[in-house]
C-alpha cells in the first residue's frame, strides 16, 4: 500500500500545501494562486484539494498531515517577549491574543475540520526551521551537505546549520530571537518604503544603485557580530518585539534621514542605506556559511528559509566559500515549509531510506496545475478570443520565437504552475534580452512596477558560461543565484556615463543584454536545460537558432500587486488588461492586436482591482 503525505503550511505568510507519496513529490502549490491573494495566508483550502485531486486520493485516504510550525512553542515567545518588554507592546498584545485563542491554538482541530472532519489520523507538528531544513536538503542531489536556514523567525529560531546525511537531518546549532537577519533586512525594507514579506526583492534590486557608506554604521552601531557569523541586534533601534512597526524612531536618528513613505521618491539617502544594508546582509551569510563549512567538512550546501531568496548573497557564496555546489530550495520561504514537512515525515519520522535523484527531486519545481488545451479553448471560444491553434511542437515555437525577435512580449502558460515565487517557463511573461527599451517597456506598460527593478535572463545551460562569469554548464534552474555579466558582453561607458549616479544609471545601455543587464553589470541567472524545463527549453533552442542569442527574460506572469497567474481566465484577463502583444496559452497563439475584446474598461478595472490606477 502507498504511504500519502498532506504537509500544509498556514496562518502567517504565503500559506501552502504539498502531497508526497511514497516519498515521491506530487504535488506543492501556493494558496494565493487560486484565491488572487497576493501572499494569502488562510488554511490552504484550494491548494489542498488540487494536492489530493493530483494524487488521486480524498481526505480519509491521507496517512498523515503535518503542519510546517510548533504554534505552542511560537506562543510561548510571543508571551515571553511581551512579558519582557511590558508594559510597552500592551496595544499589539491585545490584538494578537484573540487571533491566537480562537485559532492558532486550536489548529488540530481547525485542520480537520477544513480536512472536512474526515481525517482521522495524526497530526505532526514539525519545527518550523526543521521543515525548511527538510525541504532543502532532501529534494536536493545530495548524499551528504550541509545546511543552512535563515529567515524571520520561526518558534525561537532565526537561522539554524547542520547537516543532512542519508535519511536524516542534523541541525546542531541556532541564532534566537530576537537577533534575526530576516528581521534585520525586512527592519530596513519597511525603512525605504516597501512592505515587509514582499518587498525585499526590492531592497535588494535598489541596492546597486547606492553607495554602501553606511556599513561600518550598521556593523558597530546596530549589531555585535562575531567572526562565525552570529550576532546580537541593539534592540533600541528595532520595534518589532512590542510595536506595529520594524525600525524604531532611533533608526531614524541613526541615518538622519526618516522613514520613506511607500511610492514616494526615492532619493540617493534610501539608495546608499539599501545597498548598505544587502553588503551586511551578504557579509553575515558568508561568515555564517565558512564557519558552517569548516565544522562540517561538507562540499556541498542546502538552504531554506526567506533569506535564501536573496539571490545575490547566494551568488557570493558559491563564488567565495569552499563549498562546491549549493542546492536552494525554490520556495525558500514558508510556503516550501509545508513541502518540508511532509518529507520529513516520510524520511525521518517513517524512517524509509532516500533515494537521491539527479538532477534533483523538484521536478524543475513544476509542481502545480496544468491545463489541457481542449480546456484552454473552452475559455477562449465563450470569450469571442481569436487565436491560432498548431499541433507540431516545433512549429510553435519556431512561431514564437520568431514573434520574440521581433521584440513582441509575449506571456508564455505552459505545463504544470511553479511552486515558489519565481516563474521558471511555466508562467512566465518573456522578451528579447538584446532589446535596449525591453526592460523599460516590461516594468512600465506590462508589470506596473518601479522602473528600478531588474529582470531576470533565461538562458540555455550549456551557454551560460559564455555570457555570464559561471562554471561551464553552470546549474541555476530556479534563478536563485546572481553572477556578473561577461566583460566580452560589456559595453564601454564614456566618462560622463560613468559620471551617472542613483536612478540615472537605469538609462545606460551596459550589455549586448541590456534588458536583463543590472546597473552593477549582475545577472539573477535560471539555467535552462532540457532534463526540467520540456517545452520552454525548446522555444530558447529555438529563438537561439534564429538569433544566435541564447537569452531571454523571463519575469512572472503577473502584475504588481497580484499573484502569479495560475489558471488560463487568469491568463486571459492578464493579457488583455496589458500592453503584452502575445500570449500563448499551450498550443494556443492570441495576438493582442486581433482581439475584439481588449478594452480600455477591462484595464480600468484590472489596475482597480490591484490597486494599481
């Protein structure tokens, strides 16, 4: 008989739920896909049943459900921290008790009774730096590595290191609350003006426009920090342990400067603190992985945990520690936690041997809903859509490509959705990297972003080397490491060029890829290769053998302020509410310009919709 596992994570951030059967990973989606609530948190109703519906199984057919957090343990720090600081935080203790009292504690329970009250069996609660532990390290292609998780907080725990062997995970040693560099780096994104738990990609794309010169003030000022990577944070300049808001009013004075309002202008002050701020970040992670390598003697290393998102630091590890190969988990954050758990039920709980896998266990992290194309014309016909269908393969992508050369952006619904916040080719919006407007175009008309924000190159595996200053074949599948771009692909600047500062240097063309090219000449890099990535592999062999350029954006199929797209109306609705010119839905080809139904009211409502008029 198989053995199912139900790993849900919920009732913080991005909450999720996984199936693994008989150790294999079925299925893992996010519950904000299909409830179009950036980030949702609730009990991952819709993501539970797409998991059991993909595995073929209902609720009573479950063997086990484990819950990626220890709520008990979590409540027992709130208490203790708000004890600590009373009579300050009274006002935030007062909101929080009730939510905590007619949920959080009754999770069991609540968990069945979403469960339908048919699950009768156990219900694990796992260490929530133990599930992101898991989910690093046993999807990973590994024997043995080491490990390391950072994030926010977790129960007690903010960062964790040890070591998977086999079956088994090991974790040996931890930083505690209150001292988190999740924490430090969401204190400074709330600074300059982002929402914490989604806008750190931000900080960390603003931080090349800045000059670090506040380093030595975050090092001596707000930290005692030691040569292995640990530290304590000085308290008085955070809120967060009694307070609604991260950085304190003494943070303020520190930098002179204060708190930026979200949307406003954002002046050199905010520049210099960002990219200050990403230096300490990175000089943190990299102490903390040395000294993690030197006690293990490990080659290799996983991580997990929202800081393993900050692909720069990612980047600098590889490069500059005596590890060989990092492994990340795609959904570092708490969403891969219910992943997490779910695994370290079947391996350390059950005790059942692990079989590594080449080139992992992720399945390319293509773990969600997929639709067939007689589905996808069931929504375009109603639709009045007009669209071209092809049923060879090569033909299709020959035809994209071709429309992608032609510096068309065209959004690209292919196979099962990404789990993780990246898009990998399944959901994703694509465009000419040699374009010297794409980026520009891409940010302004179709995501409705901040023009800062950089775009991240696909690029086939085998070529990665020749672009951007990696190993040869180089494997960066789920665009969580950063390199520079070659010097051979580098264009000169004149002297008054490099004169440019802050917000200036967006408008230098610096690459023969500008569109995916960072002011600091970096690159968040996902390798393509035809082992994970089927059909989107074929389209960049494709456009490569038309172009000679191997490259392409990829960005998430989306616009700011709403989830990734998951289903073919969220598709259809994107494309027509954007300046996207195509969209390709399968084997389904619409060109924006042959639509009877792109309106400017559909658009109004859309960015209303977002908040984004």
């Amino acid at each position: 008989m198989m053995t199912t596992i139900l790993g849900i994570s919920a009732f913080y951030h991005d909450s999720a739920a996984a199936i693994v059967v008989d150790g294999r990973i079925v299925a893992a989606a996010q519950e904000e896909r299909f409830t179009r609530i950036k980030h949702d948190p609730a009990f991952p109703k819709n993501a539970v049943d797409y998991c059991l519906a993909e595995a073929g199984v209902s609720y009573d057919e479950i063997d086990y459900v484990g819950f990626y957090d220890k709520p008990l343990v979590t409540f027992e720090r709130l208490l203790e921290t708000f004890l600590a600081v009373a009579p300050r935080g009274f006002g935030s203790f007062c909101k929080a008790i009730p939510v905590w009292l007619k949920q959080k504690l009754r999770l069991p329970k609540l968990i069945r009774q979403e469960l339908g009250g048919k699950y009768k069996r156990r219900i694990i609660f796992a260490g929530h730096h133990e599930s992101h532990a898991a989910s690093a390290f046993f999807p990973s292609p590994f024997e043995e590595a080491a490990i390391l998780t950072l994030d926010g907080v977790g129960e007690w725990s903010t960062a964790t290191t040890g070591v998977g062997s086999k079956n088994r995970i090991d974790l040996q040693h931890e930083l505690r609350f209150p001292h988190s560099l999740g924490l430090l780096y969401s204190a400074f994104t709330s600074f300059c003006g982002f929402k914490v738990n989604s806008g750190e990609y931000k900080l960390m794309g603003l931080a090349p426009y800045g000059n670090p010169k506040f380093v030595d003030l975050i090092r001596d000022q707000m930290m005692d920090l030691k040569p292995d990577g640990s530290f304590r944070l000085n308290m008085k300049y955070f809120d967060y342990c009694h307070g609604n808001r991260m950085p304190s009013r003494k943070f303020e004075e520190l930098f002179g400067v204060p708190f930026r309002q979200s949307e406003s202008t954002l002046t050199q002050d905010y520049m210099d603190i960002a990219a200050s701020i990403q230096k300490v970040t990175e000089e943190i992670a990299l102490r903390l992985t040395r000294d993690l390598q030197s006690r293990t003697g490990q080659k290799n290393l996983v991580m997990a945990g929202g800081v393993a998102l900050n692909c720069v630091a990612n980047g600098r590890l590889l490069r500059e520690t005596d590890f060989d190969n990092i492994w990340i988990q795609p959904a570092a954050g708490d969403a891969g936690g219910a992943l997490g758990v779910a695994l370290l039920v079947w391996h350390q709980l059950l005790n059942n041997n692990r079989a590594v896998e080449k080139p992992d266990a992720q399945s390319g992290s293509y773990l969600g809903p997929s639709f067939s194309s007689d589905e996808i014309e069931a929504v375009l016909k109603p639709a009045n859509a007009i669209y071209q269908s092809y049923s060879d393969e090569s033909e299709l992508c020959d035809r994209v490509a071709e429309l992608l050369a032609s510096e068309n952006v065209v959004g690209w619904f292919q196979g099962r959705m990404e789990f993780g916040p990246r898009a990998l080719g399944g959901r994703s919006i694509l465009g000419d990297a040699r374009s010297k407007d794409m980026q520009s175009v891409m940010n302004q008309k179709i995501k409705f972003r901040e023009s800062f924000r950089p775009f991240a190159p696909s690029i086939l595996r085998d070529h990665v080397h020749e672009y951007f200053e990696t190993r040869k074949n180089e494997d960066s599948p789920y665009m969580l490491l950063v390199a520079d771009v070659k010097k051979e692909h580098r264009l000169e600047l004149s002297d008054v060029e490099q004169a440019n500062e802050g917000i200036d240097l967006l408008n230098l063309t610096r690459s023969t890829i500008p569109a995916i090219t960072h002011v600091d000449f970096s690159a968040r890099i996902q390798t393509v290769d035809s082992e994970r990535h089927g059909r989107y592999y074929d389209l960049l062999k494709a456009f490569h053998k038309k172009t000679n350029s191997p490259v392409l954006i990829n960005t998430s199929f989306n616009v700011r302020g709403e989830p990734i797209v998951c289903t073919p109306e969220d598709a259809y609705r994107c494309f027509l509410a954007t300046d996207m010119d195509v969209l390709v839905l399968e084997n389904c080809v619409l060109l924006k310009k042959e639509q009877p139904n792109a309106n400017a009211n559909l658009r109004a409502d859309y960015l209303k919709r977002f908040k984004l008029d």
